[in-house]
C-alpha cells in the first residue's frame, strides 16, 4: 500500500499556561488518532486530560495508527503498527520539548480566507450502470464549502514567532491513490504538512505551525492527483494524474501557508495575561451501520440499518474566550458553522471546531445528508440526529468552563 517516503511526517505539540492552569495541543499527521494515548499523554506531560486536544491531520498519504485500522483491510498493518510506534516516540518527545522551551509569550486570534478547498458531494448525473448511489465522490463548485482559515499565533515578548495553530476545511488528499512508486503510495504530510512546513519555513527557528482539520466531511482539495468525473457520454471515469500530482499539492499548501502568514502578520491585539479552561465529556449516541463499499455503488434499494450505540469524546478548551471544540469524528461543514455561531453568539471571541481529535468514528452528516444518501452519511457508524446532540453537549461543555 505504502511503498515509500516522499516527506517527513511529524508529531507538533503546544503547550501554554497560565496562573497554574495548562493546555496541550497535539497534531499527528496521520490518518487518525484513538484516545488511547491520553492517559500517557496526560501522565507524561502534567497537563489534565480535560485540557489535552490530540488530533490527527488525516493526511490520506500515511498509514492509520489507531485501532480502526484493521478494519481497512490493509496489506500493510504491521507497518501501521511500526509507525504507530514511532509516532508515540515523536510525541512524547515533541511533548518534553514543548514543556523544556515554554516561555513568556503573548497571543492573538484572527480568521482569513484560502479557495482552495470544494464540496465533494457530486450528484449522479450519468448514465452507467456501475454508479447506482445518488452521489458520488467529486468536486462540487455549487455545493456548501467554508473558506475561513482560523489563526491562533504566539509570539514572544519581543514579536517573535513561536507557534501558530490554523484551522481550515479540507481533507488532506491531494495524492491519495496515486501510487507512483513501486506500485504503492508515498508516505506524505500532504496538504496539512506541506501547509505547516511552509509557516514553519518563514517563520525563524523553532517556530511550531500547527495543522488542525475543521469539519471537512464534505470537502476536499480543489486539485487532487486521482479524481472521479462522468464523460462526455455520462459514464463514470476516475482520472489519475500521478506523479504531476505533487506540483498540486505544493501549490495549494503555498496559498494556505501564505494566507496563515498574511493573517498573522496583520494581529494587533496580543494578551499574555490569558484565561485557559477546558471541559471534556463522553456522550453516547444511538449507532448504525456503516457502508463499507465505494459510495457511488450503494444498491439501488439501500437503507440504514441499526447499529451499536456510539461513544462520543467531547471537549472545549477556552483559549483568551476563544473556543476550541474537539470532536472525534468527521463533521460536514454546515454543522460546524452551526457550532461555531452557536458559540460566537455565545460570547466567545471566536470559535472553531478540530475533527479528527481525541478520537475517530468516521463521519456525522447533516439532516441533507442523511436524507440524500451522501458519502459522509452512508460511511458514518452515528445516525441522523447527532449533529444536535453533540451541539446541545457543546452548549453545556461552555457553561462549565465559562464559570471555571
């Protein structure tokens, strides 16, 4: 599956605090990310679990190193399980040095805009035989896409760049499928890496550039190596660009490190002295089955079908009243614009969602979704209706850590 390394892969990690309360920030590049390292994380670093947000940037070009992926029916687990190794070792030493290099620090939060992520949501309008599911996976310029790159940047004391932590919509694919070596794929940091290396590149020495994936069930890079389309007669023909896929990859990661940059630099308003509270909390939501086929071949007469109930890891940390949700699962767009508002209107001074953190259960669509049968509807374990139990716990998680 994997058959060699195009880039480095790294494990981040931010560590703050203040008046005796910390929080940790972790990202992964990897696919996903279980919760089964916090207890050590949380052990090793001395920051409570409530206050720990690990996720994955869920770059498509690295193997999967939680317990979900077995279930892939990969070739290559036993890689998987080697590099969820090293990936432990990376983090807890990226942990250490976040703590050992802490310093007086001042922050500042601001949002941007970078075009370069679609909606992937494309409606069947072919004709072939081999496409029976009302929707398949591709770009889908009128569908609902959010633009907004968020900015968290820390400087030292004399305006120097210490870390930024971005949040943008887009799944890290660009080279998915595309196996240009050896007849596998190459191991790669992909959008989210490439994004992060680039801040990292500009930024002076040591500077940490944080990756985080918003809710991106229903989008994907504008440009990708490996893309589905109908022809011109309507029948359905997967595209592959190889190897010219790279000079994709690098482009679009320019235009989001470049945006991330442009934002930073316009930040006015830094505070040192901060408020840091965060809340964690696990709700069960009622489950089904998730289609494990292409989306595009659902059978012409598919229904859900129940399955077991679904443990949710929630949390919200509070950063200077901005609010950072963490959700284990992969959520459309329109659902963390809800969130978001929900949160803004809230009080806070800005809100946004990190997927794909403290866990992994695949998708949670929206109403739209589940009724039309959409990829992130048909591949999510949770059933309609998550959405709102999730925003309703949100609601609760801010009380608690407002009055904290």
């Amino acid at each position: 599956h994997f058959t060699g390394l195009h880039d480095d892969i790294y494990v981040r990690a931010i560590m703050i605090a203040n008046q005796g309360t910390e929080a940790l920030l972790i990202s992964v590049e990897a696919g996903d990310i279980s919760d089964q390292w916090l207890p050590r994380i949380a052990e090793i670093s001395g920051v409570p679990e409530c206050n720990i947000f690990m996720s994955a940037t869920h770059t498509h070009s690295a193997p999967f190193i939680s317990e979900s992926f077995p279930e892939l029916d990969l070739k290559d687990v036993d890689k998987s399980k080697a590099v969820a190794e090293n990936a432990w070792d990376a983090l807890s030493k990226a942990v250490a040095a976040a703590r050992e290099n802490m310093q007086p620090a001042k922050v500042s939060y601001a949002t941007g805009e970078c075009d370069i992520n679609v909606n992937r949501d494309y409606k069947n309008t072919g004709n072939s035989k081999d496409v029976t599911g009302p929707y398949i996976t591709s770009q889908n310029p009128q569908g609902i896409c959010d633009k907004t790159v968020a900015v968290m940047k820390f400087v030292d004391m004399s305006g120097r760049p210490i870390a930024y932590i971005m949040n943008y919509s887009i799944h890290s694919c660009v080279m998915f499928l595309s196996y240009n070596q050896d007849g596998g794929m190459e191991i790669s940091g992909d959008i989210a890496g490439y994004a992060s290396r680039y801040v990292e590149d500009r930024s002076g020495k040591n500077c940490v550039a944080m990756f985080t994936m918003a809710c991106s069930a229903d989008t994907m890079p504008k440009y990708v190596a490996v893309y589905n389309v109908f022809d011109a007669q309507g029948n359905f023909t997967t595209v592959n660009d190889h190897a010219a896929g790279w000079t994709l990859l690098e482009q679009q990661s320019m235009y989001l490190g470049a945006e991330v940059l442009r934002v930073g630099e316009q930040m006015k308003d830094f505070a040192s002295e901060i408020p840091i509270s965060g809340t964690t909390n696990n709700i069960i939501v009622p489950g089904k089955k998730k289609w494990l086929g292409e989306p595009y071949n659902l059978p012409r007469d598919y229904t859900y079908e129940d399955g077991d109930p679904i443990e949710l890891r929630l949390g919200l940390l509070l950063i200077n009243n901005v609010a950072f949700v963490g959700i284990p699962a992969e959520l459309v767009t329109s659902v963390g614009q809800h969130i978001e508002k929900t949160l803004t209107d809230l009080g806070c001074a800005g809100a946004l969602c990190i997927t794909q953190c403290n866990g992994s259960v695949s998708y949670i669509s929206d109403d739209f979704g589940y009724a039309n049968l959409t990829f992130s509807a048909t591949a999510s374990r949770c059933k309609p209706g998550t959405d709102r139990l999730i925003l309703n716990e949100v609601k609760n998680m801010y009380a608690v850590v407002e009055k904290k």
